[in-house]
C-alpha cells in the first residue's frame, strides 16, 4: 500500500507544471530569501565555497556553486580512480552475467540503465559504484579518470527521488530515471559515468564537451540532488582496500585502481 501510495504522490507532483514551477523559482531573485535557512538546514560547509553564500543571488547560483580552489585535491597516481563528486560512496558490487547489479536490495538492469547493446555488452562481468549526493554537498562533477570521450547520450523522461525512500518504493530509479551519460576510455578500459537526474527536475547540464578529459576535471553538474553510477569492464578496476562501504567521499579521493 505504501509503495502504491508513495508512487501516486510523485506522478501527482512530478509533472512538467510542478517541475517548470520549482526550476522557475530556484532560478528567480525570490529564491534568495531561503538561503540562510537552506544554509542552516543542509549545514553547508562556507568555508568551501568559492564566494560567501550571502552573495549567492539565487538557490540555483548556491546549489550550483563551485569551491575555492585548492580545497580539493586530485589523486596524482596514473591509473587511480577518484571519486567525481562530493557524497556517499553508498554501493559496490558486481554486475551479473544476467546484465544486473543490486542496490538496496533491489535488482536493476544495466541494459536498461545504458540502453544501448554496443555499450552495455561490454560492463557485463564487470563492476559498479554508487555515490548518492544530498541537498547539503557540492554538486559539480568531475571525471573520474582521465581518457578519452566515446559516446555521450541522454536516456529517460522523468524522475523518481534517489533518497532512501525513492530507492524503496519507486520504479528503479537508477535505470528508469532520466539519466545523461558520458563514457570515458582509459588506455584499453571503458568508464560509463551514468549521472541519474533527481526528483521533479532532471537538470544534468555538461558544462565541458571536450572529447578528451583529464582527471579531476569539472565536465558536469547536477541542479538538484542526485546520484552518479560509475560502470567497470570486467577485470577492468580494484577498489581501494580501505574504502569501506557506505562512506563520505569527496573530489578527487581514491576509490580504486584501474587494471588495465
């Protein structure tokens, strides 16, 4: 009954009306007026930010804010993995020969998630990651490595949260959402950066269309909270030993090794 409900509520809420409403008003000079709170409420880290949260003229300008530079710092080793965003490292496990992969307890299908059989074929085998990014983080991302641009494709129509209760009760979210993905080719191994839109807005916008790009690199950002799913070949990456899931990670940080 609650999933029913839960479901109802959000095709209720989640229309083009209510999602061009919020966007215009996170947009608009009135959406100042909201920020000490939000501030206060999501316990944003100021000290970070490029520019004090006071002089921010809209929620979106805070929401989309950049960081001073120097505060994070981007793993130097050649074939390190780093963590494309601030968040929760939430999820890590295999991708199965049936083309699936388990969050939450819950079975999501990767062909479904890329729709595209030249590009999933290739992670069958392999492994994933989820990092989950709260109102309160940073929300720009960043490449996990460095590599080359292979494809970039836009997948998905609306959204279902990706908070505790969205990946409960809604319709997998993370391949059902709409989702813009970009991937990446290191030396011989393939990276899938699937960036999973959020509630109500599916604003993912690229903010770097190069066809290369290089480790810790901004190339995207997020205008509400969201989720971002890094997809592996098989054999292709080594987690990092001391990374225990679920953990707080930021820009930059090590998450694992890629093999080849």
């Amino acid at each position: 009954m609650y999933q029913s409900l839960y479901r109802l509520f959000i095709e209720l809420t989640n229309g083009r009306i209510t999602s061009g409403a919020l966007r215009k008003f996170s947009q608009s000079t009135k959406s100042r007026a909201v920020i000490p709170s939000y501030v206060k409420i999501f316990q944003i880290n100021q000290q970070e930010s490029e520019q004090n949260v006071t002089t921010y003229p809209t929620l979106h300008d805070l929401f989309t804010r950049r960081l001073k530079k120097g505060v994070r710092v981007i793993d130097s080793e050649p074939n390190s993995v780093v963590s494309p965003v601030d968040g929760v490292f939430s999820e890590y496990g295999l991708i199965t020969e049936d083309k699936e992969i388990v969050v939450k307890g819950k079975t999501y299908s990767i062909e479904e998630m890329l729709d595209d059989a030249a590009v999933f074929v290739k992670y069958v085998g392999g492994s994933f990651a989820v990092l989950y990014l709260s109102p309160s983080h940073y929300h720009r991302i960043h490449a996990p490595i460095s590599g080359d641009v292979t494809k970039r494709w836009i997948k998905g129509e609306k959204s279902y949260p990706v908070n505790r209760l969205g990946m409960q009760y809604g319709r997998a979210p993370l391949s059902k959402n709409y989702r813009n993905i970009t991937e990446v080719q290191h030396h011989s191994s393939h990276v899938a950066i699937v960036k999973v839109g959020a509630m109500f807005v599916n604003s993912i916008v690229i903010s770097d269309e190069a066809n290369q790009l290089k480790k810790g690199q901004e190339f995207a950002y997020f205008s509400f909270g969201s989720t971002v799913v890094l997809l592996f070949e098989k054999g292709s990456f080594k987690l990092q030993e001391d990374l225990i899931v679920p953990k707080e990670v930021k820009v930059g940080e090590r998450i694992g090794t890629i093999m080849r």
